[in-house]
C-alpha cells in the first residue's frame, strides 16, 4: 500500500544513523525533531548518553528544534536541560506546529528535516509543509493505546519498505 504523504524521503532505525553530511548536501539547514520515542523512551525522562551526544553535533551544524504533541512538563523540562526550543501540544500532524518551528529556526520548511517514529504525526506533518522527513524506529514498544492501533495501521503501509540502515548496536 503506498500513500505519498505518509512515505518518508528516508527509513532508519535511529537517530544516530542520521548523517549530517547527507542532510546539508539535500539543502537541510535545520531539524525538527520529535521527542517521545525518537529522542526519549516513552515515558522517561532521561535522554540515552549516545543520543546527546548525537544532538550536540547536530546543534552545532544545524538549527534544531523539538516539536511535540505532548504537554507534560516532563517534555519542557527535557527540552530546557537540552537547551533546545520546544513546540509542545503539536496537535501534529497538522501543520501549525511545524510552520512555527520553522519560523523558530528562521528557515522555510523545504530548509528542514523532520525527524520522528510515526507516519500519521510526523512524517504526514512534514510532508504536508513540504519538509524532508525521517522516519525512525520507535526507542520503546509500550506507547499509549491509539498509537498501538495507528502502529498495526502503519505497518500495513511501511509493508515492503525497508530500513536504510542497520546498526548492530540496536540504537
């Protein structure tokens, strides 16, 4: 099954495999980067030690911007520590979030990559503004239950996609 706004530019299983070189060779000057189960394990709030050190050569290269449906103040607080803007309460996949953090960023949205580990919130709002979009595997396997059910809804159309990477690391 194939529908355009849900097929990500590209499929990896992590952040870390996210190579900066590729990203400014596309044109890619900033980051839009989902939180929960990309960044951060579902549920915690302690971002992996190889995943700072991921973002911290990103924010030297790129602007970058986190854009999150969640709310809670365990997301504002993760943001502050990493020193990174936040959009919280998304309501992704619709655009307005991530127009503002383009804007945040003082870029168009074909100047940005935006990176999460779901089809309908993340890679659907990308594509709707035209950004770049990466899709990642989720960090964690527990998520609430509508996102259990949009993962099954996922697989079906991620059916015969396969990740462009594989890091033996499990990261």
């Amino acid at each position: 099954m194939r529908i355009p706004l849900v097929r990500p530019d590209r499929y990896l299983t992590s952040v870390l495999a996210i190579e900066p070189h590729a990203l400014a060779s596309d044109g890619i000057a900033g980051l839009i980067i989902d939180l929960d189960n990309t960044l951060l394990p579902r549920d915690t709030s302690v971002v992996p030690d190889a995943f700072v050190a991921w973002l911290a050569e990103m924010t030297a290269r790129f602007g970058v911007c986190f854009v999150s449906n969640n709310w809670h103040e365990r997301v504002h607080e993760v943001a502050a520590e990493l020193g990174v803007p936040l959009v919280a309460r998304a309501v992704k996949p619709l655009p307005f979030a991530f127009l503002r953090a383009s804007r945040v960023l003082g870029l168009k949205p074909r100047q940005v990559a935006v990176v999460g580990d779901q089809l309908f919130t993340d890679v659907l709002g990308g594509n709707l503004v035209g950004a770049l979009t990466i899709l990642v595997e989720p960090l964690s396997r527990t998520d609430l239950p509508h996102t259990l059910l949009l993962r099954k809804v996922e697989a079906r159309i991620m059916r015969g996609m396969t990740v462009e990477d594989r890091r033996e690391d499990g990261l």
